[in-house]
C-alpha cells in the first residue's frame, strides 16, 4: 500500500498521469508490477484526456477498448467504481468456483465458471458480493490446495532469476538511472555481460517503453 500511496501522490489526477513521462511513471510504478500495466495506463490516461475530455468512460464497449484493460478487467472497474452488477473472473474469483463446483475436475474452462458467477452475483450489492468473494478466495488459497491449478488457464510462471523478463527489468532500471544511452553504457551497467541485450532492447522498444535515435535509447 505504501507503494501505491507515492503513486497516487505522484499523479494525483488523471491528466497529471497523462502528461508525465514514460521515464517518471515507471520510476513512480516501481515495486507495483508488471512495467507494462504501467506503460498501458499511462497510454489510457493519455487517451481519456486527449479524446474524452478527461471523462472515464462508463460503459463497457468502450471501457474495454483501452490499453491494457479488455472485458474482464473493464467489467471489474465498472464493478467496483460504479456497483455495475457485471460478471468477471480473476484469480480469487476462480479459485472459489472451482473449489465448490468442479470438485476433482481438471481443466476447468472459464467459459464454464463465467455463466456460474452470472447466476450466483448480488445484483443488489455486486461490489460488496466480490469483496466478499475475493477475499474468500485468498483465503482459500492460502488454506486449502490451490484449486487454480485445475483451471485450464493455469501456467506455472517461469523462473524469473536469469530470465529475460529479469533482464529487461534490469535494463528499464539502467535507463531509469541514465535517462539515455547507447547499448554499450547499458551493458555496462549491468551486473554482468549478458548476449541477450539486443533482444531485450528490440522488446522494449517494439512494446513502446524506449525508442532508438541512432545508436542510443531514450524513453518515449
């Protein structure tokens, strides 16, 4: 919570978020998650100033058209923001249907759970029902066997230590600290000589986090 609270004050508004740059909201992100869900709200900041007048939308059609969200994620939003009674899953969620409904199944679809939690929803109180829910299922999984694993939508996550996913944060910090350089100053910096640096930098820029002027990388 800590994190998030700097994150907040950092950009405190919607359009603060959308101005700032890609190099101060990862800075500000660090230690939140994933870089990318910090790269794709800040482009939904930017379009929601630039195309909506700083208006959210609050409809799920156009909700799910931002970066990063799709149907599930938009249908939470409107959930929680707004008390829309709308059907998602997430990984608490899951882990409740499967534990009550599909007791030794494997390979549960969530196209099988989604008409259940549709049924099951308080249509009345739906923020206050997946509250509920949520927290129920992080119970569960903390206390019972991870009925996720029985989810066709369960991937075991790979190792992270000497993984590419390691070196591209690795590289984001380097650029963070520097602001720009070429890939030599990047290599440079890092703990160890690492042949995978290209590839790491061609990701990062194809994904919109850095771009290349010649021969060195700036954040867009």
């Amino acid at each position: 919570m800590a994190k998030y609270g700097t994150f907040i004050r950092a950009f405190p508004s919607l359009r603060s978020l959308a101005l700032a740059s890609v190099q101060d909201v990862l800075a500000a992100w660090k230690g939140l998650g994933y870089n990318r869900r910090a790269l794709a709200l800040h482009s939904a900041a930017k379009i929601i100033v630039r195309d909506r007048g700083g208006r959210i939308p609050r409809t799920l059609e156009e909700l799910s058209r931002l970066p990063g969200l799709g149907v599930a994620t938009a249908s939470s939003v409107l959930v929680f923001s707004h008390d829309v009674p709308l059907p998602f899953i997430e990984t608490n969620v899951r882990r409740v249907f499967i534990h009550f409904f599909f007791p030794g199944r494997d390979s549960v679809s969530d196209a099988e759970i989604v008409p259940l939690v549709e049924k099951t929803l308080d249509r009345s109180r739906p923020r206050e029902w997946y509250y509920a829910l949520m927290d129920y299922g992080a119970m569960l999984g903390r206390t019972d066997k991870n009925a996720n694993r029985r989810s066709r939508t369960y991937v075991r996550q790979s190792r992270f230590e000497g993984s590419l996913r390691q070196l591209r944060g690795r590289v984001l910090d380097v650029m963070l600290r520097l602001g720009s350089a070429d890939a030599a100053g990047i290599q440079s910096e890092l703990p160890e000589p690492d042949q995978r640096l290209a590839t790491a930098l061609d990701q990062l820029v194809s994904e919109g986090f850095l771009r290349r002027r010649g021969n060195r990388y700036y954040f867009r």
